[in-house]
C-alpha cells in the first residue's frame, strides 16, 4: 500500500514539474521574441541615423580595422620580404660561388703561337734549306709564320689555329722524313690538311665525353672538334665550354632543374660559332640542331642564351647564367684578341677577291700580308698594281697600326715526269 502512494507521489511531482518547465519555456520564447524584435528596432534606428545597411555597415567596420592595422601589417610583410631577400641572396651566392669552384679547368689553351721541339740545331739547317728556300715553301704552303730564334724549338705563330695545327703536324712529319724539299713539303702539308677531319673528331668526341655526353653523330662530334681551333675574345671555345657546362649542371642539380637538358644547351650553346652561313651565331646554332633533330628545350636553350627572345624553361636560364659567368669572369676574355683576329682575317679576305688571287696569308700580327698570284692569270706588272692596290685598300678599310708590306708571290713552275720500263 506504501508503494503505490509513493508512485502516485512521484508522478504529481513530475507532472508539476513538466508544467513549470512548460511555463519556463514559453516565458523564454517570449523574451526571444522581444529581444529579436528590440534588435530589429535598434538596427532600423541605427541605419537611419548613419546612412546604412547592414552590409554596408560590415564593410566600413573592415575597412575601419583594415586601416587601424595597416601600418602593423605592412610592416610584417617588410620584414619578411627582406629576410627572404637576405636568404635567397645567401644561397644564391653559394649555389655561384661552389659552381664556379665545380668548373674549374685545367685546360690549356694556344693562343696564337705553338711550339715544336727539336733534338739539335743542326735540323734547323734543314728545315731552311738552301738559301731559305724550304722555309719559305712551308710557310707559303701552311700560311704560318716560322720563328727559329729560341734554341731547341722551332714556334709557329698564326691567329688562325687550324692553319697552325696544320702547320705542326706537318712539320713534326717532315721532321721524321730526311727528304726535305718543296715538293715534298708541299705533299706532307696537303697529306695533313686532309687529315684535319680526323682531328675534329677526335677533338670533338673527347669534348663531349668530358662533358659526359655520348652517342651523338659523327658529323656533330667533328664540328664540335672545331671547339679548339676557335677562340671567342681570346677564350678558347673548348675552354668556356666545358667550363659553362660544369657550373651549368651544378647549378641544375642545387636549383632541381633538369641536368641533362643544362648539359646539352651548355655542350651545344656555342657550336654557331664554328658553323659556316649567314646570320648570329645563335641561328646558325638553331638550325644546325635543327637538322640533327635535338629535342626542343634543347634548341631552345641555344636560341634564348642571349636573351634574343624570352626564357622559355629554368634550364634556359640556368645556360644563361653560366655562360655569363664563364665569360664574365676577371682574366676569361680579352676583347683585343678578337677584334685582332677579326683584322686579319678581314686582311686576308680584301687580298682574295682581287682577279689572280689565288690566296693570302698575314703574318706579324698583320704587318705583312703574302699574298699568292696565279701565274697564268697575271704577269709581273699585274702583279706589282695588284699589290698596291691591295695594300692601298687594307691600309683605307682597316685600321691596320703602322704600314702594311704586301708581298705578291708569283711562281711559275713546270714539272716533267717519264716512267721508264
């Protein structure tokens, strides 16, 4: 009987209860109401009296604040700007710096003069000959300049590096040989001009191994071997090369550029300057890979290297850096070396498009210039008014220092063989 009044007890109470809470609820749905329609008053009077919208009044308290911090957020975007600056510029001059210590050579390279050793005296006798005539069909048949001067060498001197080379392979042949004589010298120096090719290959095979590329077409290999026989102000083109091509993938490694495109745009950036045709270096660099169908971030890391049109890709970049940096640096190049080579050359080039000119060489850094008659164009007294006109026109085009000798070679020469049997 108690337990049953306790439930009966229990339950009123949950029922007075629910009926509070009941009460409790609606008093506060009532209070909502009010403050809601009090905040709707309140934001009505407060438009009026501003000028407002709601929304307009969002944006003005923003750009309120935006004002007020302005100053502090400016200030942080300063810092931090310059402390990016300050470790961008400290890696950037480590990345240059270690690139350039990765691209030393230790290559040398011949200028203008190479040397031959010689095991006595006595073979400078030879190699003048009777009344000069064996030195003198050398240099006629070489175009280089012979100095016998220093003891236990005999030194080769001419801007055009292939002739020079040309000069001291066959020199180093005749040397071997005890027939030394015009037309023997004549025949070992042609025998050598033909064998040039072979060197430009091998040249250029050994260039673009130590620039870790192999495989490439022989054709290609033998251009790149004219690498050494070309100086651009002064710097050989082997030199630079190779140089460019270090500091390159060292900087494509440290920046997560691609490597191997730097290697070949560095390898082949230059190769224009050894491709005969018309136009820059750098077209005539385009076209030639152009043909060998090289793959286009390649051609145009060539093309844009100079900036001759925009960077297409970092690697084109990267090949541009390096290539400033090889050629920028204190002691890489001397521009008088290149407008020298350019005189001469130019020299020659007036001397050959007279009628009878067979061909001309400069000698003495350009104070002489031999130039070879044909003698069955031109006879003794065509030959001195050529010369003079030659020498008139080089001394009016070119700023040639001090007088230029122009020396006519005319040689007629008749040779009879028999075979007997």
């Amino acid at each position: 009987m108690n337990q049953n009044q306790d439930l009966i007890q229990l339950e009123k109470r949950l029922l007075e209860k629910e009926e509070r809470l009941e009460r409790e609820k609606e008093a506060l749905e009532k209070e909502k109401q009010e403050l809601s329609r009090k905040k709707d008053e309140y934001s009505t009077k407060l438009q009026k009296v501003s000028g407002l919208t709601s929304e307009e009044a969002k944006k003005e308290l923003l750009r309120e604040t935006e004002e007020k911090e302005a100053q502090t957020i400016a200030r942080l975007i300063k810092e931090k700007e310059e402390e990016a600056k300050r470790i961008a510029s400290k890696k950037a001059q480590d990345i240059l710096v270690d690139s350039m210590r990765h691209g030393a050579l230790d290559y040398i390279a011949e200028y203008t003069v190479s040397t031959v050793k010689i095991e006595s005296e006595e073979i400078k006798g030879r190699i003048i000959g009777k009344e000069g005539r064996n030195i003198r069909a050398f240099e006629q048949a070489t175009g280089v300049d012979v100095d016998l001067d220093e003891e236990g060498i005999i030194r080769l001197s001419c801007f055009d590096s292939v002739r020079r080379e040309t000069a001291k392979r066959a020199l180093e042949k005749l040397l071997k040989d005890t027939r030394i004589q015009p037309f023997r010298i004549e025949e070992i120096v042609s025998q050598t001009k033909k064998e040039i090719d072979k060197v430009m290959f091998e040249e250029g095979e050994k260039i673009a191994h130590t620039a870790g590329v192999f495989n490439l077409p022989v054709e290609l290999m033998s251009i790149l071997g004219r690498f050494k026989f070309r100086t651009s102000y002064g710097q050989n083109l082997v030199v630079h090369t190779l140089e460019e091509t270090k500091i390159g993938i060292h900087i494509a490694s440290e920046v997560g550029a691609d490597a191997n495109i730097v290697r070949l745009g560095c390898l082949f950036h230059d190769i224009g300057k050894v491709v005969e045709g018309e136009g820059s270096h750098v077209k005539l660099g385009v076209d030639l890979l152009k043909r060998f169908n090289m793959p286009e971030k390649i051609i145009n890391c060539v093309a844009e290297h100079h900036e001759d049109k925009p960077f297409s890709s970092i690697e084109s970049v990267i090949v541009s850096i390096a290539d400033s940096i090889s050629g920028a640096r204190p002691g890489a190049r001397y521009e008088d070396v290149e407008g020298y080579t350019k005189r001469l050359k130019d020299m020659e080039e007036i001397a050959k498009k007279y009628e009878g000119v067979d061909d001309a060489y400069a000698f003495e850094a350009g104070r002489e210039l031999r130039v070879i008659i044909n003698p069955g164009r031109l006879d003794d007294a065509e030959t001195l008014i050529t010369a003079n006109k030659i020498r008139e026109e080089v001394s009016r085009s070119l700023a040639v220092p001090g007088e230029v000798k122009v020396t006519a070679i005319r040689e007629f020469r008749a040779v009879s063989s028999e075979t007997s049997i």
